[in-house]
C-alpha cells in the first residue's frame, strides 16, 4: 500500500506519468471488487487516520486535497474495473 501511495505521490506533478501508473495500479487491484461505497470506507478511513495522528496541523485545505486525490485514485480503480475486467 505505502509503495503505491508513494509511487502516486510522487507523480503528482506529471499528469501523463500519474495516468499511467493509477492505471497500473488499477489492474493491480482487478481481484478486488472495487466500488464506490468501498473507496467512500477506505477514504474516510485514511482521512480520520490522518486527522487523528496529525491533529491541528491537518488543516481543512489537506483534508479536501486528501479527499480529493483517494476520490481520484478510487474512481480510476472502478473505471479500470467496469472497462477492462
């Protein structure tokens, strides 16, 4: 999980390279069933996770961006799911 989150981290600024490996990763997690209820759970689970180690300094601006980036990635996941499986 960590390698995946920091592979896609770190292509953030590379839409092309971005594409390419949430794509990849995409197919990776084919043996899941990836829907949109379960990428709400896992969401809201990483941004509590964060929230509660980070307290203050995970201010709203971050939790929207979080939010923003594991919605992104999770309906990459489901769309790789519903056009390729």
């Amino acid at each position: 999980f960590m390698n995946g989150l920091n592979q896609i981290i770190s292509s953030l600024t590379d839409p092309k390279g971005l594409k390419v490996i949430v794509e990849t990763l995409g197919f990776q997690h084919l043996d899941l069933e990836v829907t949109i209820p379960r990428v709400i759970i896992f969401r809201d689970a990483i941004v509590d996770l964060l929230q509660v180690e980070m307290g203050a300094r995970f201010t709203p601006k971050a939790k929207d961006g979080w939010m923003t980036f594991l919605n992104y990635v999770g309906g990459a996941y489901i769309y790789v799911r519903v056009k390729f499986a």
